[in-house]
C-alpha cells in the first residue's frame, strides 16, 4: 500500500465517495470539493479538487488509499461488496465514515459483519488523528447536534493499524459544504476542515 500512495500523490487523483444502496450516499456534493480545495490549500499535498464516485464492489477502489463514506439512513452492503471492503482494509487501505445522522446502526451492523472478531473503539483525545497536522487537544470536534452528549470518534484496528474512521454525533462532513448550506459559522466550519486534513494526512501516513 506505500507504493501505491507514492503513486497516489504523483497522480493528483481525486477523493473517493463510496456509493452505496439503502440510503443517500450523494447528499453535501459540493463537501469533498471545499475539502480537497483546502487540502491543497493548506498543505503540501495536491489531489484533484473533484470526487470519484465508487460502489463497494468495485475492483478500482484497490487503486485509491482512502475512501470516505456518509449518509442519513441505511447502508445494505451485498456479500461481494462485504468482501472487496474487507479485503481493501486487511490491505492497507484506509476508510473515512462519517454519521450524517441516522446512519449508526447501519453502519455498525455492517461492519460487525465484516469483521466480526474485530469492534470499533472509541479513540482518547491523544490520538494521533487529532494532532497530526492541527492540534485539536479537545479532540472530536462537534460541528452538528444530532443527539445529546459529546461527539465520538471510533476506529477499527486491523494488526494494530487504524484502518476505518467512523466519526458519531459530530457531523465532520456537514462542516465541509459550502457557507449557504447549513449557514455555519466560520469557526465551526474551520473546526471541520482541520479534522478532516488531519483525517486525510492520517489515512496517507499510517
């Protein structure tokens, strides 16, 4: 997986949304745009201000070392497509999901069943995400209130490695879209865009 992040950043390709069945998969369009516009904006790296948009049983996503997932309702993942998403994390790829509400119990019950020996762990405010290129020493942010209490960041650790993201009662992504969408303030939404640089540089480095 390091040569093909190697690749990956001489090619400039764009992120890549998971497109899925049972729930909006597309909503925000305009998020990984304003995200990769401030990527390379603000760091050193330069990928394509667009987004590809995949389906978990998609030989290509194998190609791209970072994929990132959201949505408000269900997510039914086929067999095929349970395997390609295990086969891509047990590899070395690296998966960014983020409950734009109503997602949690979908999204969990899919991943206990491709991973059923393995449970989504909540990460201390230490963690490396929170500070690889911006210190955030409160750790999640909470762009959105969804439901009552503090937003929480999980990961999924396969052989040690932080493999998936899952980011609940925070809404990082919500934080990406354009000002005229939810009419966020420019703290909130610079609140965001930090979390998510340092989520991108994360999935790239580790």
């Amino acid at each position: 997986m390091l040569l093909l992040t190697i690749l990956f950043l001489i090619l400039n390709p764009p992120i890549v949304r998971l497109r899925y069945s049972g729930g909006d998969w597309y909503n925000d369009p305009d998020i990984i745009p304003n995200l990769a516009k401030s990527i390379n904006q603000r760091t050193d790296i330069k990928i394509g201000e667009g987004e590809k948009i995949l389906s978990f049983d998609d030989p290509e996503v194998f190609s791209y070392p970072f994929l990132f997932i959201t949505g408000h309702g269900k997510i039914n993942l086929s067999e095929k497509e349970r395997e390609v998403l295990r086969n891509y994390l047990w590899n070395g790829g690296f998966v960014y999901a983020d409950d734009d509400y109503g997602m949690n119990e979908y999204f969990r019950r899919e991943t206990n069943k491709i991973f059923p020996n393995y449970r989504l762990i909540l990460l201390p405010k230490d963690h490396e995400i929170y500070h690889i290129f911006y210190d955030l020493p409160n750790g999640l942010p909470k762009i959105h209130e969804h439901y009552k209490g503090p937003a929480e960041g999980y990961g999924l650790f396969l052989n040690g490695r932080l493999s998936l993201f899952y980011t609940y009662n925070s809404n990082i992504s919500d934080g990406w879209a354009s000002p005229s969408v939810h009419n966020d303030p420019e703290e909130i939404r610079e609140k965001a865009l930090k979390m998510g640089i340092n989520i991108y540089l994360y999935a790239l480095t580790h």
